[in-house]
C-alpha cells in the first residue's frame, strides 16, 4: 500500500537562528585572534614556562667536520648532570660548615650514637630562601637522612613527633615587595607542647638541636619583632602564642624563649647538647657559650641545598673534619653594631607623585626612601677591630673586644691543630709576599685556612682606615697528621691604598705596614713591618684608564648631611638612628627621566646594511675589532629594540645575522627558581661557599655549573650574587657571600671563571650597594661616600671583572682551525633596583658605564633586575648604560624616540655589548663561521594553531549553516509566493 503521509516541509532559519549562528562564528573567530596575538605577545613568558623552539644551525658546505664542539659537555641529560652536583653541593657543604664551639672535644661523635634531632627545624630544614633563591625541598637531603647515612642512630620518636607537628606552627614568610602579607615568627614549637613520649624519648641521647632563620628576596628580618608586629604595615603578623613570650626591642637574630626552653630541656635530659645553626646569617649566639643556656658544641651549617645534610652527617661523626671560617663578624649585641640604626630606610616625606604607577598596572606611594651609610668603612670586623686598636691606644674608652665579639671574622675550630710560621714576608714596593708552612700538630687529617692582614698607617684627621684589613689568603690540601705545606700568598701593594676624594684616587701614604698572619681577624699569629713610601694611583691597576671621582653628589651628601662615623673620634660621631626627613633640607630633587632631555649629538649609525657577517665570525675577537662595525651595521632598529626589551630569562633570536636565541635562568645558588623546579641541582648558600674560603673548590663549582648549562640547554645564569652583608638583618645574605669584599670578590671570581670554562655567561648582581631588601623597589636612595662606595661596595665586582678569565676555542680561518684564547670570564651584570644617590642604579651613567666600562675595562653587557616598575625608564638604562631589560615586551612600554639618532647609537651599542657576550658563549656551539640558523615554532604553537584551525572550521561550520539557512529561506519564500499565485 503506497505511503500516504504527507512529505514534511522544511522550515525558514529564524531571525534568532541566524543571530546566535553569526555571533557563535564571530565569537569563535574572535577568540582565535585574541589567543593568537596574545600568546604572540607573551611567546617569550610561554617558552620560558613551557619550552620554545629548537635552533637549527646549518653550517656552511665544506665546514661540516669542523670542530665546532668549544665545550666539552661531560653529560648527555640534565638528570645525571644533577646528581653529579649535588656531590660537589657535599663538599661544599662539608669544607663550609664552621666548628664555633667544641668544649671537651664534644664532637665528633662516634658512629652508632643515639641522637636526639629536636627542633623544628630538625625536620623543617633552611634550604634555601624565598624569592630567586627558592628551593625544591622535595628534591633535598633531610637532615634526618643525612644523620642516619652518616652512621648515627636517630630517636624516631622525638623526630616522628616533631615531623607530624611543626606545621602547626607559624614561622617567619617572607613574601616578595610585599610587608602587608609578611610575618616574622621563629616557629619554634615550645617544648611543653611536645607529647610526653617525645619529651621522655631524649633522656640519655645526645641532643642535635636545630635553630634556623631563613631569609629571602623583597624582604628584610626584623629588627624589633613587636615594633613590626605593630607597626600597621604588616597585617598578617598577628599576635599568637609565640609573641605573647616577645621582649621589648627583642629582634629576630636572638633565641626565642620556646628555643631557650627547648636548650634548656636538652641540657636536663641529654648526656650533650650540640646546636646546629642552620641560617646564613650571624646569629647571636652568646648565651650558649657560657651559664645557664650554656651548650657544649656549636655548628653553623647555614642553609644546606639539596644534598648538604648529608655533609652535616660526615662532619658530626668525623668523616669529614670542619674545615670552614667565619665570613662575618659574629657579635654579641647585634643593637650596638654602627649600621643597626641606619638599616630599613626612611622616607623622603616632601616626595609626592614620584611614578605613581608601575608598568604591571599597581599603584605606587609615589615617594622615595632613603638609606644613608654612616659608618662608612667602619662597618663588620672593620669596625671592631678597629675600635679594639683605638681602645687599646686609650683613644675610645668603654670598649671592650671580648665584651662585644662573639666569633671574629675569618674564626672556625677543627677536630684537629695546627701550627702556621711565617717563613718569610716581603715587598719590592710593587706586591707584597708571605711565605707560610701549615704543619698539622693533631691526631686528624684536615685543612687549614691561611689569612694575611695588613694595618696602614694612620692619622687622625686623614684618610679613614680599618685597623685589620683582610690582603690574601689561601687554603690547604688535606693534611695528614705531621704533614705539612707551604703557602704562597701575595697581593699588591696599591691594594692597601685608600680613595682619596680629595686626590680623585687611591693614596697610599708613607710609613710602616704592618703585614700580620692571623688564626681570624683578631689573633695574630705573626707579623711583618714594611716600609712604603708615599705614591697616589690616577689610573687603574688593570687598564691604566684614568680614575676619577664619580660620586661626588653622594660624597657632598654624605659631608653635609650625616655624621660619618670616623676614627678620630668613634664615641663623638656614632651613626645616630635615621630618622623621616625631607628631600629639600637635604639638598636633592628626585625628577622623572624624560629622555628628550638627554639626547646627544650622536650621528645616525648605519643600519640594515647587507655584510655578510655573521655573529660566529667575531667569536674570539677583540670587542674593539674592526668587523664589529660590520655586523652592528647589518641591524635593524627593530632587530635591536627587539633583542633588548624581551628579556626575561632569555635574549631572542635574530636570524639573519645567526644570533639563537638564548635562555638565561635565575638562581643565586644554581639554576633554581621562584616559578617552580628545573631539574637542576640546588647548592647550598652563598653564605656556606663563601665559608669555605677554597676558590679552588668554588672553581670547581662553577665548572659544575657550566656543565649542567649545556646538559640542560641553558646559556647565561643570573648568578652569582656579590653583595655585601653590611648587616646580618639582610633578607638575601643567603645570596651573598660575605661582609669582605676581598673574600667575596675572589670567590666569586673563581665561580664565574669556572662557569665560562663551560661557556656560561655569569650575571653577577644586584649591581650595586643593593644590600637591603627593605623599600628597595620604592625609589630607595642609597647614599655613602665614595671612598666606601668603592672600597667596599664596588670591590666585589671590580675584582670579579678584573680576575675572571676563561681559555675559549674558535675557529681561526676558513681552514677550520681551531686555537685558543685567553677572554674575560665576566661579561654580564644585573644591576638593581635601588638608586644610588638620586639615580636609579640602572640609570646611573658613574655606575654602569664610567666605572666598570671606563675605567676597569667591562666589556661585557648589563640587564636589569625585574622591570615591572615605572622609574625603571628603558631609555634611563639605555643612556646609563644597562643594555637588557629583564622584563616581557608585552607588560612594559617600548623604547622611545627609536628614530632619533642618539637613541639608535646607544641601541646598536648596548647591542654590542650583548653581541660580545652571546658570541663568546655556549650559544655558539655547533656552528661553524657561515653557518645560518633558523628556529622551529615552539611546541605549545601547534596546539594554539591546531586549537585555532579547530575554532575557525567551527566558526567556518556556522557561517555555511547561515548560507544554506538564508538560501533555504529564499526557495521557501519563492515557494510561498508561487502558491500564493
């Protein structure tokens, strides 16, 4: 039977179908364009989170089988890489840890003792500290398991207890540039919460009690625990139990009652009580010398890294014999140090809509603050032995050394002795030369620091001078008992000279030098009068470059508006505290950078050309060579801009002159970072390598480093850190190595050297006098003299730049030889967010070009801390002489006046810089002169570009629907009307 059921119509698109399809499409179509042009916009944040492209070197016909491989990369993965540092992080940590106490030859104890870890920090240890130099606990040694591998046997009830707990407690958080979420408790779990199990498991045990302070970026500790707590700038630090217990001016450097009462139940209960300090900061520890509180050893173990617990295990037991020094001064009363009163900053209070607004889009204060260095050179050591000479001469009464100094600088015991001779002690008015024969008088094989002195003499009135300065030292091998070495040490004579401002240069005056051989910065060993005659130095020891004074402003500063504190009278010019002041009745304006103001009459430079150049051909020439012209002229504007203002843990391509892209990762202490693990090993503190005082141990260090750059991909470090501890409240002195800028200054230059041995870039920082956390991204004027400028705070660097060296191969012609030659291992800085005087760092034209680059002969490029802040102006660096902008191009504003003359020379200059850096690097590996590079899309690009293809065929999908709706629409219109007829 036939189907008799009618055919069913089809029906018009209605208007609301046509709307939701058109907007549907638009609306996808929309989306594709924001993804694309915004993930475009971040690449650079993407690849550096995610993972960019891979650079694809074609190297020119016939130079195929050239040997392009510069640097021996020793590891195929970043895995094995990793665990081979963290053998290195042990012998760090193993020569670093310093012995502060042994009474009784408490330590080292024998293997099989049963110990007692209390503390929190005893399962809560300092790895590391918060900001850059953040560390992945998940990868790191416990103590627990470091104690235990080392062959003690640990009371797991107490540390079972203690792991299940200390979480309960709140400790100090120090979180970036941000006071209002910052607290500032010791987190001590006080011993009467322990369970009776826990308190009864220690009886008879050898107590390990842990004591820790952390640190970290953007943040100081406090100086007076309640005046924070009520200050209103910090409210999450609110009253609980534990600041119930606060004293009155009682700052966070001192014991807790919950630590004095968790000593003073160890001291009840345990056969020894053996305190582990672990920070990297001093610590006033007197109380634990001597009465009640009294322990019988002391370790500073500062802050261990990934694998430094297992060090702290060797030493407790004697398998490694603690070699370390102190690289601060440790003293009583840390309120009676010069700087205390001068530490934090102050404002500015007549300083108003001063960069109002930050380039990330958050509101300013819109003031300045200010930070004034009254002590000048008299600062650590400088200061106490300096007051313990004038004390002596009866020039400075009512000081007392042994009163105020816990632990010298340079101090550190061993499980064993030595005897040290000054064999011989010398100047030809050039260099002055010790001779020194270590002789192990103990029972146990060890390693012994040598430390030379000098005193210059002194004239009240005159040049300010230390009473001690630190002039070399050197380290021994590991000495058997009855062995013995001789160490050679010498240093220049112009090293003892001092800035004179007067002069415009280093003045050494006439007279006796007493060159002295000491156990620490106060116990003289030996000593040596050398007579000098009066010379003044107005060219640099390096380059024979013209010195002058560059820091007047802060000199004249300083004179008119401090009492300096100075020898001729330490009582009568003690630094009084800082107080809010104005900008106005010190004599200074704070006024934006407006770079129309500062252009100069540069000629437009070339740009764009078609050379033929290539970057690979200058690896291994000199950064003055003529064919560097060659190169710089084949760049474009936007191939400079682009380079220089993208460069956040990266520099970017550019292609046709075969510069790759690069990748530049954070991390004082190893390629760690604050966004999350990298795989790669995490050392132990500055503080702890410093300690060591081995600069051959530190070379090795960086070597480790350089290799686990090319096993990871990675180029340049942002590392190390080179400021000074002016004050042990420092939030970074974790970062730092040391309050001596010699000390520092030669460590430092040992890491750089090792880590360009493997062809990475070292960016030393916070370039300079960033030696406080506190205000320091709110326009924080710091001010000193210019002889503690230099003397002190530019030492460091001046002696990292000048030192660090690297044998480097290249490719000598178009045969494909391959020689060597001798290049500067340091060729980056990062400069800081502070300003120097009125100018912030990076801006600061004395700074970052007529010192370092003018007169000690920096060649290599400067970038800039995070610039996410408006007075980090790009054309302020670019005209002071900062080169790269740590920053995303997306989140901050462009160069400007990119066609003005002036600001394309400085581009193609800071350009340069970059280029030198870059090509005398790992970067280059693999390529051959003419080779080309191109770099394949980033891997996250497929799935935006797959993503995009899906949303566009949608969208593609709704725009056909719309066409058949509308035409459907018509032959039913047509169809309508035809009935109709």
């Amino acid at each position: 039977m036939a189907d008799t059921k009618p055919k069913k119509q089809p029906k018009k698109m209605t208007r609301r179908g046509f709307v939701a399809c058109g907007a549907t499409a638009a609306g996808l179509v929309g989306v594709t364009a924001v993804v694309n042009v915004g993930t475009n916009m971040f690449k650079s944040a993407i690849d550096h989170y995610i993972g960019g492209g891979e650079t694809i070197i074609t190297n020119a016909p016939g130079s195929e089988s050239w040997d392009t491989a510069y640097y021996d990369q020793q590891y195929r993965g970043r895995g094995r890489a990793t665990e081979e540092a963290k053998q290195i992080v042990v012998e760090i940590e193993g020569e670093g840890i310093v012995l502060l106490k042994n009474d009784g030859n408490a330590l080292p104890l024998a293997s099989g003792t049963e110990v007692s870890l209390i503390g929190r920090f005893a399962a809560d240890p300092v790895y590391g500290g918060a900001g850059s130099g953040t560390v992945d606990p998940n990868d790191c040694v416990t103590l627990h398991d470091g104690i235990v591998a080392a062959g003690l046997a640990v009371n797991e009830t107490a540390y079972g207890w203690i792991a299940e707990n200390y979480a309960n407690y709140a400790k100090a958080n120090i979180t970036m540039d941000n006071p209002n979420t910052a607290t500032y408790y010791i987190g001590e779990i006080p011993w009467a919460d322990y369970s009776p199990e826990a308190q009864g498991s220690i009886s008879g045990t050898t107590a390990l009690v842990v004591i820790g302070r952390g640190g970290g970026e953007g943040g100081d500790l406090s100086l007076d625990l309640l005046g924070t707590m009520n200050d209103g700038k910090h409210a999450a630090f609110v009253a609980n139990d534990e600041t119930a217990n606060y004293e009155e001016g009682q700052h966070e450097l001192e014991l807790s009652r919950e630590e004095r009462d968790l000593i003073s139940a160890a001291k009840e209960a345990c056969d020894k009580v053996i305190v582990l300090y672990n920070g990297s900061t001093p610590m006033e520890l007197a109380p634990l010398m001597s009465g009640d509180l009294e322990v019988d050893a002391i370790l500073s173990i500062g802050s261990l890294g990934a694998s430094g617990a297992t060090a702290v295990g060797q030493v407790l037991v004697g398998a490694t014999n603690p070699s370390g020094k102190t690289t601060d001064i440790w003293a009583v009363d840390f309120t009676a140090d010069p700087t205390f009163g001068n530490f934090g900053g102050r404002q500015y209070t007549d300083v108003t809509n001063y960069y109002a607004h930050n380039y990330n889009g958050s509101v300013e204060d819109a003031t300045a603050y200010f930070v004034e260095y009254k002590e000048g050179i008299y600062y650590g050591y400088r200061y106490y032995e300096t007051a313990a000479a004038e004390a002596e001469a009866g020039n400075y009464s009512g000081f007392d050394y042994d009163e105020a100094v816990l632990f010298p600088f340079g101090y550190g015991l061993s499980y064993t002795t030595f005897e040290q001779a000054l064999d011989s002690c010398e100047s030809d008015g050039e260099t002055v030369s010790a001779s020194v024969t270590v002789t192990n008088t103990g029972s146990a094989a060890g390693k012994c620091v040598v430390e030379l002195y000098y005193s210059a003499p002194y004239t009240a009135g005159g040049i300010e001078k230390s009473a001690v300065v630190l002039g070399a030292f050197g380290k021994t091998a590991l000495l058997d008992p009855g062995a013995s070495e001789t160490v050679e040490l010498s240093f220049p004579v112009r090293q003892m000279a001092s800035w004179s401002s007067d002069e415009g240069g280093y003045v050494l005056d006439e007279g006796d030098y007493v060159i002295s051989l000491r156990s620490d910065s106060h116990t003289v060993i030996a000593e040596q009068v050398v007579a000098l005659e009066a010379q003044t130095f107005k060219t640099d020891s390096a380059t024979g470059n013209e010195l002058a004074n560059r820091f007047d402003d802060l000199t004249e500063y300083m004179r008119a508006n401090c009492e300096n504190l100075s020898r001729a009278d330490f009582a009568g010019t003690w630094p009084a505290a800082a107080q809010d002041k104005t900008a106005a009745e010190c004599g200074i304006t704070l006024e934006e950078y407006d770079y129309k103001q500062h252009l100069g009459d540069e000629p437009m430079p070339t740009t764009g050309a078609n050379n033929g150049v290539s970057l690979i051909d200058l690896r291994g020439l000199a950064y003055d060579d003529e064919l560097w012209d060659q190169l710089l002229d084949e760049l474009t504007v936007d191939d400079m801009t682009a380079m220089l203002n993208d460069c956040a843990y990266n520099t970017p391509a550019i292609a046709h002159i075969g510069k790759p892209a690069t990748s530049e990762p954070d991390g004082p202490a190893g390629f760690t970072s604050l966004n999350g693990a990298t795989g790669n090993c995490a050392y132990c503190s500055e503080f702890v390598m410093a300690q060591t005082w081995n600069t051959e141990l530190m070379y090795r260090m960086g070597q480790m480093v350089g290799q686990e750059a090319l096993a990871s991909g990675y180029n340049g470090w942002y590392a190390p850190a080179m400021n000074t501890h002016r004050s042990p409240f420092a939030g970074r002195n974790f970062e730092y190595y040391s309050e001596d800028p010699l000390l520092a200054g030669k460590i430092g230059a040992a890491v750089v050297s090792g880590a360009a041995s493997n062809g990475c870039y070292a960016m030393i920082k916070h370039y300079a006098m960033n030696d406080q956390e506190s205000y320091r991204i709110q326009h924080l004027c710091t001010w000193a003299t210019e002889q503690t400028a230099r003397e002190i705070y530019l030492r460091p660097f001046e002696i990292t730049i000048k030192e660090a060296s690297t044998e480097m191969k290249y490719i000598s012609d178009d045969q494909g030889t391959v020689e060597t030659v001798k290049m500067p291992g340091c060729t980056a800085m990062m400069s800081s967010f502070n300003y120097v005087g009125t100018q912030w760092a990076g801006g600061s034209h004395a700074l970052c070009t007529e010192i370092p680059r003018g007169e000690w002969g920096f060649t290599g490029c400067i970038i800039t801390d995070f610039n996410l802040y408006g007075y980090m102006d790009k054309n302020w660096g670019l005209d002071g002489g900062t080169d790269l902008h740590l920053t995303y191009a997306a989140m901050t504003p462009a160069f400007q006046g990119t066609g003005e003359a002036s600001v394309v020379a400085r581009l193609r200059e800071a350009s340069h810089r970059v280029l030198y850096t870059v090509v005398n690097s790992n970067a280059m590996q693999g390529m051959a002169p003419g080779s080309t590079i191109t770099t394949s899309p980033s891997p996250w690009q497929y799935g935006v570009w797959g993503g995009s293809a899906v949303l566009l065929a949608g969208a593609a999908a709704l725009g056909v629907r719309c066409y058949l709706g509308a035409k459907r629409n018509k032959e039913i219109e047509a169809e309508e009307a035809a009935e109709k007829k």
